[in-house]
C-alpha cells in the first residue's frame, strides 16, 4: 500500500511539472525511452539500484547516458528518484504519470481477447462499440487467448465485458450444477 501511495505521489508531481512546462507527451516519451533502455541493459538498472553506489556516481552515470536525449526536467526527476532511493519504482511511477495524461486526454486502454487475431477493421469497431458502452474514448490492443475458442472478452477501465463462448458454456454448466 506504501508503495501505491509512493507511485502516485512521485506520478502525480511528474504530471504537474509536465504540465505546468507544456512537456507531457515529450516526457511521456522521453520517459518510456529511459525505460526501454533500463530494461534492455540489466546492469544498468541494478547499478542505479545498488544502495551502495552513492547518488552521485548514479546521477554521472545517468547524465553520461540521457544527457541531450531528455529534456532537464525528467532529468532532474530522475536525480530526485536517486536522491530518494525510488528508481526501483520508476516503472510503476510512469504508469501512473501515463494513467493521469490519459485521463486528461479523456482516453482509456484496454485489452481486448479473441480466439483469433482481430484485423484493424473489427478491432475499430470493438473499440467504438465499447467506448459507446463506457461513455469514455476507449483504445484496445488485441491478445489472443484460445481458451475464449469464439467471441471476445474485453478489459478496460476496471470493467469486464465477456461475449466469450467460454463464458456461456460456464454459465451452462453451472445452471446445470456441472461446474
């Protein structure tokens, strides 16, 4: 729960300093960058996790690497994450930056299951059929899930949609007492 709290509080000044600098999709990008490449390079990321390693060999380190490629304010996020011990948290904390600029742009994701891949067109259609449904501008990705074997299940905005065959097979057998 702690950690929830520490999620929302670092997210929520990123969006208000994005903001108030006109910068919320270049940080939203500048930040999805920084962690595709903490992903991509393991030891960088225990490296500016090692409590032993002190802030400011962190902070040359990130300078040497982001310098020019990022804008100064995440960058200094990014110092005040070191100085507090949060970079371990920097993922989740972009998530919750990512969930507040979707919000204000009146835009919600959400994972749509199919048996088969959906093509553009169908996925389109899901998108509006649902968003008309949840009264908000919903964008879903497409997963494939074989247990569904026909129809879709939808997942956006905490809500669960189920036109699965699956789901009406379920729904049989437990009318039945077989489940």
């Amino acid at each position: 729960m702690a950690e929830l709290t520490v999620d929302m509080t670092y997210g929520t000044a990123l969006f208000e300093a994005a903001t108030e600098q006109g910068k919320t999709e270049q940080i939203k990008e500048e930040a999805q960058t920084v962690l595709d490449i903490m992903d991509a390079e393991p030891d960088l990321k225990a490296f500016v996790n090692y409590p032993a390693i002190s802030a400011e060999e962190k902070k040359k380190t990130l300078r040497n690497i982001f310098e020019g490629k990022i804008c100064d304010e995440l960058m200094n996020f990014l110092y005040v994450l070191i100085d507090k011990r949060r970079m371990g948290q920097l993922s989740r904390i972009i998530r919750v930056y990512d969930d507040l600029l979707n919000h204000e742009e009146g835009v919600a994701y959400g994972t749509v299951y199919s048996a088969v891949p959906l093509d553009e067109k169908r996925l389109a259609e899901i998108e509006e059929e649902t968003s008309k449904l949840l009264k908000e501008n919903i964008k879903l990705t497409n997963e494939v899930d074989p247990s569904i074997m026909a129809g879709i299940k939808v997942l956006a905005e905490g809500k669960v949609i189920d036109a699965s065959f699956r789901k009406r097979l379920d729904e049989m057998a437990s009318q039945m007492n077989l489940s």
